[in-house]
C-alpha cells in the first residue's frame, strides 16, 4: 500500500490517494529463490567436499603406492643383510674358539721362542682383547638396527594400506606407535617426543586411516615448533570412550583462525607449503568413527588437539548425527 498527499496550488492538503498493489507473485519468486539459492548452496557444500574427498584420495592413494613400492624395495636388502649377519656371527664364534683353542698350544711353546714372539706382538698390536669383546657387541647391534628396520618396512607398509575402510578392532597405542616411525624424520630434529600413554582397550576402527589423523596432527605439530620444542602423546579412556592428545609447545593458533582449521583448504602455511587439507581430512575421518575432536590454543604456548573415539561405534547404518568440533583459546 502506498499512500499519497495532494495539495492545492495554496499548499494546502486537500485530500490523498492511496494505491494498492498484489504482491503475492512477487513474493512466492521471492520464497522460490530463497529456496533455490540454499538448494544451490548446498550443493556447492556437497561438490567441495567431493572435491576435497577426490583430492586427497588421489594424495593418498599415491603414498600408499610409493609407501609399498619402497617397503618392498628396503625388504629385500634387509632380508638377506639379516640372514648374511646370522651367518657371519657363526663365522666369527667359530674363529674364537678356534683362537681360543690355540691358546695353549702357545702356553706350551719355550719363552723366547721366535712364532710366540710374533703372535703376542701381533695381539698387542691389533688388541685382540678389545677386538674379542667387541666384535660380537658390533654384530649384535647390527642385529638390532636391523631390526628397526624391519619395523619401519611394516609400518610403511601399514601406510600403503591408508585407502582401505575396513573396520577391524586395533590397539591405538601400535597405530602411534606406526604413525611416529613413519614421521621420524620429520619429528626427530625439532621435537623430543613424549610419550603419556593410558591403559586402553582395542577399539573397532579402520586402524589404517586413523595413522593419517595421528600423522596429520604430529606434522602439524611439529611445524608449529619454530626451533626445538616437545611434543606430547596422550591417551585414557572415559566411559565409552578412549581420548587421543597430541601437544606442542609451538606458536599457538591466533583465536580468529580457530572456528576455521577444520575448514577444507584453509592454511595459515605459505603458498606452496601446505594445502589446507589435513586436519579438513582428519575431521572427516574421525566423523566416519562417530567421534570427535577437540582443541584448544594459546598464542606462544602451543596447542592440543584431542581425538575422542567410541571404543565400539554402532553400525553404520544407525550412527547418529557427529556432534561439531569444539575449540577453545
């Protein structure tokens, strides 16, 4: 309605005219559009993730295959290393003994006789006594190193595995465990790793993608680390639950960015240094677990995040609605 004064040439009111116009049209396009436009946003939320999804498939899927190929290719040297060590620690057991054997033989011999002259030079020279008690320590500790190795090779080939969903009951403690001895390298010069670890019990998860939240969470954590710092690993149990902590004593995470780390290909990183999908990828797997994570920050004291994961989730069938992600400064 729209309502009109008309005066004379006086100016003075002499009467009005009001106009009624049916906007009822106008106003169901309006409520169309309206409708239109949050189908279409939604579907543009739906295609992103899609996107991120397809994205980081195609990342993972080829660190499974270079994880498999390089287990595969350390595997075989380390094979026959171990089995040459084996052989070579009889080699030398049996040459100890024979020396051992000759020992009084030489006893036996005159003093001053001219070979044991030379045999108690050549043990002095070479330390023999030194080179005993060694040698067998040197082929134990190669042993050893070896075996570390062969860890490795298994967790790189857990790792090659990243793409499967097959729900399976798993210690959380081993999937930390796999995940620290992957990112070793990237862990080992910038933080000491400690380790706080509770008494838990096996939960039913796809054990092969939580390695890639812990891995994401312990990258992160170190590259908050600007020269050497601390990272701590947590883990207890409350109720139907058990909780994961990953600490760092890094730089913190400014307030106005925490509603939005979660968010697909927000990154705080320089170009080029990161994509914005890791902790957008690991919500989405702990989603798929009917879990949730949690963190909290301070600037120049570092942040937490916390993993919560029920110890046996429902079917997939029945799971309930994910709870959202809380942050706290």
């Amino acid at each position: 309605m729209t309502i009109t004064a008309v005066k004379s040439s006086a100016d003075v009111l002499t009467h009005y005219v009001v106009t009624l116009t049916d906007i009822t049209d106008r106003k169901r396009l309006e409520s169309e559009m309206a409708q239109r436009i949050e189908e279409l946003k939604a579907l543009n939320d739906r295609l992103e993730e899609a996107q991120t999804q397809l994205l980081q498939a195609e990342k993972m899927v080829a660190v499974g295959q270079l994880a498999a190929g390089i287990a595969h290719e350390i595997n075989n040297p380390v094979g026959f290393v171990n089995s040459n060590l084996g052989t070579l620690k009889e080699y030398v057991t049996a040459l100890l003994q024979l020396i051992d054997a000759y020992g009084p033989l030489a006893d036996a011999c005159p003093p001053g006789h001219p070979a044991l002259a030379e045999v108690n030079r050549l043990r002095q020279d070479v330390d023999f006594a030194f080179i005993r008690d060694d040698a067998l320590s040197l082929l134990a500790e190669s042993r050893d190193g070896l075996e570390r190795v062969k860890r490795i090779v298994v967790d790189l080939k857990d790792f090659s595995r990243v793409g499967e969903s097959t729900w399976q009951p798993a210690d959380v403690h081993r999937c930390l465990d796999s995940t620290l001895n992957v990112v070793s390298s990237e862990l080992k010069y910038k933080a000491t790793v400690v380790k706080e670890y509770g008494v838990l019990p096996e939960i039913m998860c796809m054990p092969f993608q939580l390695n890639q939240v812990f891995m994401n969470l312990l990258v992160n954590a170190v590259h908050a680390i600007k020269e050497h710092g601390t990272i701590t690993l947590r883990t207890g149990q409350a109720a139907e639950t058990v909780w994961i902590e990953v600490e760092d004593g890094g730089v913190g995470i400014p307030a106005e960015n925490l509603t939005r780390i979660f968010e697909p290909f927000f990154t705080t990183k320089p170009i080029g240094a990161g994509t914005g999908l890791g902790l957008s990828v690991s919500y989405g797997i702990v989603q798929k677990h009917r879990g949730r994570i949690e963190v909290r920050s301070e600037l120049g004291k570092g942040t937490v995040f916390r993993v919560i994961l029920p110890i046996s989730p429902p079917p997939e069938a029945d799971l309930p609605a994910q709870e959202p992600a809380r942050a706290e400064t």
